[in-house]
C-alpha cells in the first residue's frame, strides 16, 4: 500500500491545501495555469509545502508532456537526455506546438539547488528556447544556489509553511477521505501534540498520523503522538528535522552562548549530511544577528570560515566550522543592529520619503547651487576628532533614536565616543527616547 502521503496527493488545484497567495482566486500562478501561458520559475519553501505536488498538478491541468529529475541522483548527462526527449517531443507534435510555444513539455528538477553549476548551465540553453519549460524546487535560497543566469530566465515563487488551519483541514481529509484511515475508526480529541510536531510539514502531518494508526491506537490526542514519536523517532521524517529542527537548537545554543552545545548540534548535522555551506551560511547570519556590534571580529571569523570551507572541502571543513562555532558561541552578544535597522525601516514606512536636507545634498550644477543645495554643509575632516555638530537627519526625524548601545564593553566604548562627541545633545537625545 502506497503511504497516506502518497494516496492523498491533490490531483488539481481545488484539492491543494495551502498557499493561497500563490493559487488561490486571483493570484498569479492560477492565474497562469488557467491561462496556459506558464514560464519557468522557481518554488522555495521547506520540506512538506506542496512544490512537487504543484508541478504534477499544473503538468497534469496543462495536459503537458511531464519530465522529472531529482538533483541528488541525475546529472548532467541526464539532464541533456530529457532535453533531447523534450526536442523530439516538440518535432512528433509540431502540429500542436513547437519550441517556444507556451505548450512544451515541463521539466520538474526536484532539489535543484544540489545542482553544480555545470549541470545549471546545461539548462539555459533549453530554458531560453523555451524547448523545456523548468519547474525547480528548492528549500534553500536560490539566491545562493542557483546560478545567476539560470535565475534571470525564471520567476521565484516563495512557499509557506502550512499555517494551523490548513493543517486541519488536511487531518480531516485524511480521516475521512482515506479508505483505510477511515476503516479505522480514529476519532481525535487533541491537536496541540500532532500540529506542533508537524511545523507547517505536510507531509510530517501525515507520517504521524500513519504511525498513530499503525500502532493500533484509536485515538489522536496530546500523549499518543508524543509517546508514539519518542518511541519511533525514524518514522518522524528524520530528513525534514535534520534540516529545521536541529539547526534551530544549533543556532539557539550559539546565541545562548553555551559552546558544548553548539558543537553538539554541529557534530548532528555532519554526522546527518547536512550541507556544510548551509551551516556556514547559518553562521554567517548569526555573527550579524545575534553577536553584531558586541564583536564585529565574529563577522569576519563567520564570513572566513565560509571562505576557507569552501577552498579546502571535506572533511578537513569541520575544522573551521567547528572553530567558528565555538568562537561565535563564546563571544559576547548583542542585537542592537538588527533593532535600530528595524525601528529605522518602521519609521520609514511611516513617513514615507522625507526630503534631504539642503545642506546634505550635492551640488553638481549652478542651479543647484543657487537653489542652496549644500549650502551650510560642514566637512567633518576640517574640524578637531573629525566631527562638527550639525543635522543629518530630515527634520520631520530630528532628533530621533535608532541605535541603542547594549551591554557589552565594545559597545559601551561606541557609546562613550558618541557621548564625547555630542556631548550635552546627544544626552539629551538620550533621554529624551527613554521617556517615550
């Protein structure tokens, strides 16, 4: 019997739980499969979202010749294999379309950000002949993962986690719609357990219920999904929480400064074969998110061990990974950048396009010049420690507070400087934002 997974797939797009952004009632893939008229593009999302589901749905609604790679197994002999057979495909049915026609055959590459860059590139061709319409899936940023020319030649349509709602929905389906689930008699009195467990996961959702009704249990409630996962961790799409679950306590463990932790997780993701430039990215973000201006050195330990994983390989890369870990892990901490970038862009949004001060603008023509731009501007370099007081910012914004020094002795030491330089103002600044 095939899995509850499998035997529930949606077959057409009023069947596909989830994304509506994406294809529900007027949005722009509906809109494209019900015009016909699809090109090729990207889905990005995690595991258990719907991306190949919704390829086989639109090859399937489209009545198109469907071809399917998985970047893990196929390369680029393969891919230049299903080329050809799109190519003579076209030739047998030039009488219904030919290439660059809105009607050739759909290439659907699962995982494509496992793709070298010389299997990519056996792709443009083909994608900008229109010989192959591409549909590729992906749970990591294509931005980093897919080459730039293949990347203009698609759209990026990014999937969401399925919210609580659709989740629902697709239990009920499950119990009443399967045959052999439905035999079953489960009846469900609890959902905390099973909806957490599952993140938004589809598929995870689905593998819990299985395992429910596989162990003989009638019921679903909070403690039969969870003694039944501790007991069969396998079951639980190891994949899926290899990839989301464990990077999180990874990250949450170098933030929480405990090193014997992060090394822990760490040492989990290389034994699992999780992607050592994934992690390297992880780091990357973390020294900016959660150590930034406490230890700006943490950005260039993160962005070198990246660069020197990918120089050297595996397996010596643990090494670095391991050292930038345990760096990131001890440093101090502080979030005060992504805060003040934060409130900056809220108040952006608030106010819209403020004007630049004259004073701050550029003067590159006469009537600029008679218009006052840069008029009263005051060169800092001319002035003791390089600083003058004067406005930078709008004077809608005068006076405003973004960045707010936390704790640690470095940026206590910027904290400091700016009160040298600003002296009584910058004080009263200070406390001006503290009474709001």
């Amino acid at each position: 019997m095939l899995p509850l997974a499998e035997r529930l797939r949606p077959k057409t797009l009023d069947e596909y739980i989830g994304q509506k952004h994406l294809v529900g009632e007027g949005a722009i893939l509906r809109q494209m499969i019900e015009s016909g008229n699809i090109a090729s593009f990207i889905l990005w999302g995690p595991p258990g979202v719907g991306k190949t589901t919704l390829a086989r749905i639109i090859a399937h609604q489209l009545q198109r010749p469907f071809y399917t790679l998985s970047a893990v197994t196929s390369g680029v002999k393969e891919v230049r294999d299903v080329i050809d057979k799109a190519k003579r495909t076209a030739t047998i049915n030039s009488g219904l379309f030919a290439p660059n026609d809105s009607r050739s055959p759909i290439l659907f590459i699962d995982e494509i950000h496992r793709f070298s860059k010389s299997q990519q590139d056996s792709l443009l061709g083909a994608v900008e002949e229109g010989t192959i319409t591409l549909i590729g899936a992906t749970t990591e940023n294509p931005s980093f993962e897919v080459i730039t020319p293949l990347l203009s030649r698609c759209q990026v349509y990014v999937l969401k986690p399925l919210e609580k709602a659709d989740l629902l929905e697709l239990l009920n389906r499950a119990l009443n719609q399967d045959e052999y689930i439905r035999s079953l008699g489960i009846v469900v009195k609890e959902t905390e357990s099973i909806l957490r467990y599952s993140g938004g996961d589809a598929r995870k959702l689905l593998n819990i219920i299985e395992l429910v009704s596989n162990s003989g249990a009638k019921v679903i409630d909070n403690e039969t999904v969870t003694r039944q996962l501790q007991q069969n961790p396998v079951a639980y799409d190891k994949d899926g929480e290899m990839h989301y679950d464990i990077i999180s306590a990874y990250i949450k463990s170098i933030r929480g400064s405990d090193p014997d932790a992060a090394i822990y997780w760490l040492a989990r993701m290389i034994e699992g074969g999780e992607d050592p430039k994934f992690i390297a990215r992880r780091l990357v973000i973390s020294a900016s998110e959660d150590i930034g201006l406490a230890n700006p050195n943490a950005m260039l330990v993160a962005n070198a061990c990246f660069d020197v994983l990918t120089k050297i390989g595996w397996p010596e890369g643990r090494i670095p990974l391991a050292e930038a870990t345990i760096y990131l892990a001890t440093s101090p901490k502080s979030n005060s950048g992504i805060l003040a970038i934060d409130e900056a862009l809220r108040r952006v949004r608030e106010t819209g396009n403020l004007p630049v001060p004259l004073h701050l603008r550029n003067a590159p023509t006469q009537l600029m010049k008679e218009l006052g731009y840069a008029d009263g501007y005051k060169y800092a370099h001319d002035y003791p420690n390089h600083f003058v007081k004067q406005q930078f910012l709008p004077d809608e914004m005068n006076g405003q507070i973004f960045w707010q020094a936390q704790g640690s002795p470095q940026e206590q030491r910027m904290a400091d400087w700016m009160k040298h330089l600003w002296g009584e103002e910058k004080t009263a600044r200070e406390n001006k934002e503290s009474e709001k």
